[in-house]
C-alpha cells in the first residue's frame, strides 16, 4: 500500500461515520492529507485535519513536533479545532505523551482509528463469552478431516495454516448431521476473537448461522444487519463492510448452509450462492459449514465452489475456487473421552450415580457399533449415562434418541407446571410438530403462531386458553427458543427449534410407525422419506420398518418419487419382496419397483422384458402398471421408447378386439366385450387418438385419469412423469413392426388409416372366460 493509498483508506474509513470528508486539502499555508467534520450536537461541528504518514517506520516525537508546527497557523487562525496524526507504525516511546500534551492532538495507528470509528468489540466479546458459557466448551474434543481416504488431519491446524496463507481460497467444510460443525464454527469464532483482543490488527471473525433464515438474503446486508441489531457494532454499514473486507480485516464463516437451502427455491439457491462467491472473490478467508446431501447436483455444486461452468472448462465469474474438507468421525477413543468430560462436568447427578471409570467402561463394551463416532450421539448418550436411572445395556441409536427424549420429558413432568400435560401427549405433539415440520413447513424454525391450531386442539386442558396450551406444549416439551432481534425481521417474536435436525427426523420416523400416525398422512410419506429419517427406520425396534411403510403406501396407493423408491430399494426385505415379484400375481407398485429396480442394476433389456410379461399376465392392475412404466421407458431407456410403446398399444387393440374397433369407428360407439377389459376400453376412448399420415397418438393425461380410477395413483411417480413427453405419437410402421402376422398387419394398417377417436363403453358383463 502506497501513501495515497493508505491516505484514501482512513479517508473512506471516516467516511463511514464523520461529514464533509476531503482528501488533499489546502488550509492556511499546509495541504491537509484529510480534512473532515464530527458533528457534536445540532449546531456544534469540530473541524479536524488528518496527517496520514505511512512511512513503514515508527513516528518519532520530533516527527509530531514537526507536524504539529506545520498546521499550527491553520489551527490559530480557527480552520481547524483538531489535528489527527495517523500512522502505520506503533510510535516510538515518548511520542504519544507528546501528542498527549496538546489537547488539540491525537496520534494513532491506523488500525486505533478504524476502531475508533467502527468498534468490534461488542462482538467480539460476545463470541468469547458465549463460547465459555456454553456448555460444550467443557467438552469440546477437536474435530479433524479426511485428507487422503480414510487418513485423518486435525481441522484447526488446518485452518490455522489457511488463514496465514494470503493467497489461499475459501473453505467448505461438509459433514452429516451431529458432526459438530457449528460447534466447531463457535470454538474457531471465540479464538479468532481472542486473537483481536490480543491484536486488534488480527482478523475479525464474523459468524453467520445461516441456519435462522428461511430464504435467501443479500449476504452484505444480512451481516450488516447481524452486527449492528445482534451484537450492537456501532456505525456499521455495508459501505463498512466492503472496505474492510477489501482490506482483508474479516474472516466470514457460514455455518448451517443447509439449513438455509431447505426450503430454497432454484433461483434462490443461484442467488445466495453468487452472494458467498462475490464475498470471497474480495476476500477469500470465506469458511462455509453444511451438510453435503444439501447439494442435490453437480451442477449445484460447481455454481456454489466453483469458478468454472459446469462440465464447460471456461470460468463463470472471478471468485476463487472452495477448497473443500470433510469433516471425520470420531474415533472410539474420541468419543470416550467425550463422553468422560461431559461426565466429569455434569456435576446435578454425581451424588447418585456410578464411578466415572466404570460408566466409561460401560460405554466403551456397548455394541453400537459407528453410532457414537457422531459428537451429537456420543453427547446424547453421555446425557443418558449421566441420569443414574438409566440402563446402558442396550442402545441403539434409535432407542438412544428415545430415550434422551423422554429422559428430558420425565424431568419436566416432575415439575408442578408440568403436571398438566402428560409425557405420552408431549411425545405425541413433537411428533406431529415434526411431522408439520418436515413436510409441510419444511424449515427447521418456525414461529409459535404458525403452529397449525388443529395440532394444538388435540391436547386441549379445561380452563386453559389455546394461546397457554400452545406455549405450555412447547416450553415442556424438547425445543429450544430463541427471541430473534429486528434483523431477522421478525420484530421480537419467540422462534422455536429442535436443538438439532436429528430430533426432526428422529421424531418424524418415530410418528411414521407409532399407533397415532394418521392415515390422511400416508399421502406425505415419499416426501417424508429423505434426510436420516429412513436410517432410524431402519434402527426401529420393529424391525421391518421399511417394509411396513411399503405397504401401507401400495393399501393407499398413493404416488411416489424416485427419492422414495430408491429408499424402499434400499431396505433388505421390500428389496426381497420385490425381486420376487412375478408378473400374474403382482401389486401394481411391485410390478413398478421390480422395474425400477432393473433399470438401476443396469438392466435394461430385463426390464423391457418383464414389462412386456406383465402386460400378458391378464391382469387389469398388472397391465395399467406395465403401460405406466412402459411410458417411463421414454425417461429411463437409454434407447429409445417407440418400440416399446408401439407393442403396448398393439397389445391393447388384441386385447380389445380389432372387431370391436372398427365396430366402434363405424357405428360412433361399442361396448367392451366383458368387465375384465373394461379398463382398456376407458384407455382407448380417453387416451388413443387416430391421426392424418398413419399415426396414433397415446395421451398420457388421458391414460392416468383411466389409471386413477382402476388403481389410484399407484404407480405414479411424479418427477418421472414432469420428465417425459405428454403425448406418444406411434407411426404404423411401429405398430406394423410388432407383428408378424399377416392378416393382423392388414388389420393394423386399415386402423391407421382413419381418423377420430374410438368410443368402447365399459360392461358389466362377467369376465370371459379362458378357454
């Protein structure tokens, strides 16, 4: 930095807070580097004159003395009330008892006068003692990442290295949920805050739980916001922010990225992300913190950590590159130790319970196998391990979430408050707060106002008003409160929270398979299916889950998504059931599933295969799941579908009869033959077209209102149905191409040839008989 350019940064610094700042100024027979105003009331200004002297050596006393003498005649004749002298160097001794002298003096660095016109300090105090209050700083165990395969490094060193690395480029740090991100974000925040209060010169830290905001902000404006309303910075603005972050005096870190991305839209996701990039490419001491199945694609990816375009090597913006780490599990001997400090410090039950030494050694023979590698569950089951009542004998991580919660709830029942509304109803209304959570809301806060009322009438207490049992339920119950300030823009109002996304989803697997689960919320189940709900399934005490849930989706039948059927795949015995599918005896979604489940083992051909089977099978709902997925083929076939569904509308005109069809084209209309073919004279009134030029048209609109009726909406599955065409056009050299036969091939060229619709109305005659 040169000495203009040192000049014009505490220019723009006093800028931020003072009036009427002007660089190179000439008063009296002196050019003042600065001259500015402090407004000190209504009607009073001081008039003050700024000596910037970035000499790359300390100021001497006779420096001052000299400075002092060249703007004396402009400080008698009352062009100015003060001199600043600021330098770039701490001054030598005896130089500011000099300038002391002179009440009309003040000599200071420049980092002293950024702090005298922006104070970090509330801050900065703020992110060491809420860390030393907070209880996890009793137990802290430092986290390390994965640097080459399973080989682990410690993550502070690490980052330690990075920030005194000018040239090196922002940070992602990714781990699951528990891993101890925020943890980590609150432990290296109070450091780097101890470090400014060591050297104010030292970076500031500035920590953003991204996690409190349910849409995407303007980054700028949102730490703007965080630092004056949240820590009371005074005069701090975005102008502030970006001239300090283009002197590399902040390091920003971001913990809870996916918290926020939740319930993001597209747009939103772009537009945050373009936010941390234009932050970092000013500044790159960036720490972003997330779970990493936050980021659905590589595209996604390549828009948030990279300047490149995605699968295109050009670059898309100036940012640098994240470089990005993944946060490890702990160790055996990491959570134990864990665990021994969260004991020795959890002083309300010492009196009761066993030796420390032997807790331990309880712990360290469970069979839990990589449940307590995470922070989250080692701390939960230390909680556990601390009641004296408790029995470590056998712990799953489901039952260790189990019973964490009603160990908390036992002890809020023991109060006189409390005695109004029992464990089980508290356990049932966390559950369905989750649940509202999880598939309605779908963010991890909410306010108590936007509990849904139909939730809180079901616990209604004599004598006691909605608004008292709504507060009653969550104040007793596993949820954290927090009163947000203005920045949020949510005025003062009390935002509540599950301590950690786990509770969510344990709570939301648990009210899954409990008695209470409602049957109108099976329809929600294959949006409910992702996150780590499906793995405390798994870990259910029933065992079968999964399973269970299956089936009760193929009784209502529902849609599904792929994201749903990849986690039904992914269970042992749906897997099972499935693969042993045959095609004459088939639920409509096993059939489905068994497709599905072909195309994803790279077997295309098989899949084709027993589609075509089941359309034979003589089955009315076999067949109606054959064409859905048929229709599918359009998606998922890396060849392409014609075929396919040129032999599924041949299939439906044999089945039908030619007869009947051109019986029907003839006379306006005819009737089905038997009831067993019923929903495929529906198929070919609703969903068959005959076009100009010899082509048939197959509407898939037309073909899923058939298919509602006969089977619900079994078989639908709605993100491959947004993917594929919504009409079929099938020329009749396809249809010609299915068969062999002659007199069939005159028949199907003689259909392709007219024109309309063909009109099969359904019968109530008995099924025909096979012969």
């Amino acid at each position: 930095m040169t000495g203009d350019e040192f000049r014009d940064h505490i220019a723009a610094l006093l800028r931020i807070r003072y009036e009427r700042v002007q660089t190179e100024v000439k008063i009296a027979a002196k050019k003042a580097d600065i001259r500015f105003e402090i407004q000190a009331g209504p009607k009073r200004r001081t008039r003050v004159a700024a000596e910037c002297k970035r000499w790359g050596r300390a100021l001497t006393r006779d420096h001052v003395k000299d400075i002092l003498a060249d703007y004396d005649p402009a400080f008698q004749n009352k062009e100015i009330d003060e001199i600043w002298i600021i330098c770039d160097q701490t001054p030598a001794p005896g130089a500011r008892e000099f300038a002391e002298a002179y009440r009309h003096c003040q000599l200071m660095t420049g980092m002293e006068c950024e702090q005298e016109i922006v104070d970090f300090r509330p801050m900065i105090t703020s992110l060491i003692e809420s860390y030393k209050i907070d209880p996890i700083s009793k137990y802290y165990i430092p986290p390390s990442f994965y640097i080459a395969d399973e080989e682990k490094a410690d993550l502070h060193s690490h980052i330690e290295k990075w920030l005194a690395d000018q040239e090196a480029g922002p940070i992602a740090i990714w781990a699951g949920y528990g891993m101890g991100k925020t943890s980590y974000s609150k432990f290296l925040a109070s450091v780097l805050a101890q470090n400014c209060c060591d050297d104010y010169a030292a970076r500031i830290p500035i920590l953003i739980s991204l996690g409190e905001f349910t849409t995407a902000p303007d980054l700028e404006t949102l730490i703007t916001a965080q630092l004056t309303n949240h820590y009371g910075v005074r005069f701090f603005s975005t102008a502030a922010f970006r001239l300090l972050n283009a002197h590399h005096r902040f390091v920003i870190i971001l913990d809870g990225f996916d918290e926020m991305k939740f319930a993001m839209a597209p747009n939103d996701f772009n537009h945050i992300s373009a936010q941390i990039r234009k932050t970092a490419a000013v500044d790159s001491k960036l720490l972003l913190l997330g779970r990493p199945d936050s980021i659905e694609s590589e595209e996604e990816v390549s828009r948030l950590t990279s300047s490149r375009l995605h699968t295109i090597p050009l670059k898309a913006d100036s940012g640098p590159d994240f470089q990005s780490l993944r946060m490890a599990f702990l160790s055996k001997e990491e959570y134990l130790t864990l665990i021994r400090n969260f004991l020795a410090t959890a002083t309300d039950t010492k009196a009761r319970r066993k030796p420390l030494d032997q807790l331990i050694e309880t712990v360290a023979s469970l069979d839990l196998g990589d449940i307590l590698s995470r922070p989250v569950q080692a701390k939960m089951l230390a909680e556990v391990a601390a009641d004296p009542d408790a029995d470590l004998s056998a712990i799953s991580r489901f039952t260790l979430y189990e019973l964490f919660i009603r160990s908390i709830l036992r002890r809020e029942e023991e109060k006189a408050a409390r005695k109004h509304v029992g464990t089980s109803q508290r356990i049932h209304f966390m559950r369905l707060l989750a649940w509202w959570l999880w598939t309605v809301k779908k963010t991890r806060t909410f306010a108590a106002n936007e509990i849904p009322l139909d939730i809180v009438q079901q616990f209604q207490i004599p004598n006691v008003s909605l608004e008292g049992l709504r507060r009653e339920l969550l104040i007793g119950s596993v949820l954290e409160e927090k009163n947000v300030g203005h920045f949020l823009a949510e005025k003062d109002a009390g935002i509540f929270y599950f301590p950690h996304t786990s509770f969510t989803e344990f709570l939301v697997a648990d009210y899954i398979m409990s008695a209470d689960f409602l049957s109108l919320d099976v329809a929600k189940l294959p949006d409910a299916l992702y996150g780590e709900v499906p793995t405390f399934l798994q870990e259910h005490p029933s065992k079968d889950a999964i399973f269970t849930i299956y089936n009760r989706m193929k009784i209502a039948r529902i849609a599904m998504t792929t994201g749903c059927i990849q986690v039904l795949l992914n269970d042992f015995k749906t897997r099972l059931h499935v693969e042993l599918t045959k095609p004459e005896s088939a639920d409509p979604w096993d059939v489905c599933l068994r497709y599905f489940m072909l195309h994803a083992e790279g077997r295309p051909v098989d899949a084709r295969k027993f589609l075509f089977a089941c359309l034979d099978a003589g089955s009315p709902t076999t067949e109606l799941a054959a064409i859905y997925c048929i229709m599918y083929e359009d998606a998922l076939s890396g060849q392409s579908a014609d075929s396919a569904i040129a032999r599924m509308v041949l299939h439906i005109f044999r089945r039908v009869g030619f007869s009947d069809l051109f019986s029907a084209l003839e006379r306006g209309e005819t009737t089905a033959r038997s009831s067993n073919l019923n929903h495929l004279a529906e198929i070919v009134t609703n969903s068959i077209k005959l076009t100009r030029g010899a082509n048939i048209v197959f509407d898939l609109s037309g073909f899923s209102s058939v298919a509602l009726n006969f089977i619900g909406a079994a078989c639908s599955v709605r993100d491959v149905i947004e993917r594929i065409a919504k009409t079929f056009n099938v020329p009749d050299n396809n249809l010609l191409a299915s068969t062999t036969d002659t007199a069939e091939r005159a028949l199907v060229s003689d259909l392709a040839r007219r024109e309309g619709t063909i009109r099969i109305i359904p019968t109530i005659s008995p099924p025909a008989q096979d012969v």
